[in-house]
C-alpha cells in the first residue's frame, strides 16, 4: 500500500479548476489592460469616453447594438483593468475614462517600436548598399551578369494554362 499523500489541486480530478486558475488569477496590470483592449466594443467605449470627461452608463450602451447587461459586463472588465473608474451619483452611475495602465502599455509597446526601428534600419541600409551596383560591376550588353543563381522561378500566370484564344 501507498504512503498517503496531500492532495494537490493537480489530483484533484477536476482539470478544468486548474485551467481556470491559469486564465483568471494572473492578473498583472499590463496583462489586464491588452486583456480589456482586445474587444472591440470596449475599445469604442473608451474611445467614447475619451471625447468626455464623463458619461452615465445609459449614454455609454446608447450606440452599442448589445444589451444594458452586456455593456455592464464590459465595463466591469474595464474597470478591472482599471481603465476607467466608476462613480455613483443617486442613481445615475458615471464612468470616466483613467489612462495611466494604457500609458504602461504604450511605454512597452515603444520598446519593441525601438527595436523594430532599428531592426528595419538595419535592412533598409543594407539593401540600399546593394541595390544600385557601381558602374565597374555593371555588366556590358554581351556580357552575362555575374550570379550564383542557378535558375529563377517564372511568374506564375494569374489564369490557368490552356488553349490561347486566336485573334480575329
């Protein structure tokens, strides 16, 4: 017989516990706000948002095709995020758009920005060194070029081969 061991949530027997684990507690601020940023409907609410300082929820979801419910749920994700913060005011509850986690984003976008930068810099440099050959390399009308390439592929055709069609 087998020593008793604790029981992790691995043995638990329920996997889907574990993968819920993975997707809902890793909530680090950058994760959340590209997280929040890759609906589209919650991107047009911040851009909504944006051109005021602050609306009702009621104003938000006018534009939207989606319910009063669904629009609560995105803006719970938002908030979340803390992409925009929430105020209530009797019964009217106002959101307002918060843009510091979309700063964060955009200062780690701007580092691959920079490195794409140079990165294309590099190739355009370097296919500018070798696009324009120098007159001594260019070869005369008789002459064949000099290249290791041994064969170049053809054009495919835009139609398929067949019968050409005869000139009247």
């Amino acid at each position: 017989m087998l020593p008793d061991r604790p029981r992790f949530p691995l043995d638990s027997g329920k996997p889907g516990l574990i993968l819920n684990h993975m997707v809902y507690y890793q909530h680090d601020g950058l994760g959340a706000t590209f997280s929040a940023l890759s609906d589209p409907t919650r991107r047009a609410i911040l851009a909504r948002l944006a051109e005021q300082d602050r609306m009702s929820v009621s104003e938000i979801a006018k534009p939207f095709p989606v319910s009063l419910p669904a629009i609560m749920k995105h803006l719970d994700v938002l908030e979340d995020a803390k992409l925009i913060r929430r105020s209530k005011q009797g019964r009217v509850v106002s959101c307002e758009l918060t843009a510091a986690p979309m700063e964060d984003a955009m200062l780690w976008l701007n580092r691959y920005a920079q490195f794409w930068s140079k990165q294309l810099d590099r190739l355009a440099a370097f296919v500018e060194e070798d696009s324009c050959p120098s007159p001594a390399q260019t070869p005369s009308p008789g002459q064949a070029s000099p290249s290791n390439v041994v064969s170049m592929h053809r054009r495919r055709r835009s139609t398929p081969p067949g019968p050409t069609p005869k000139k009247s």
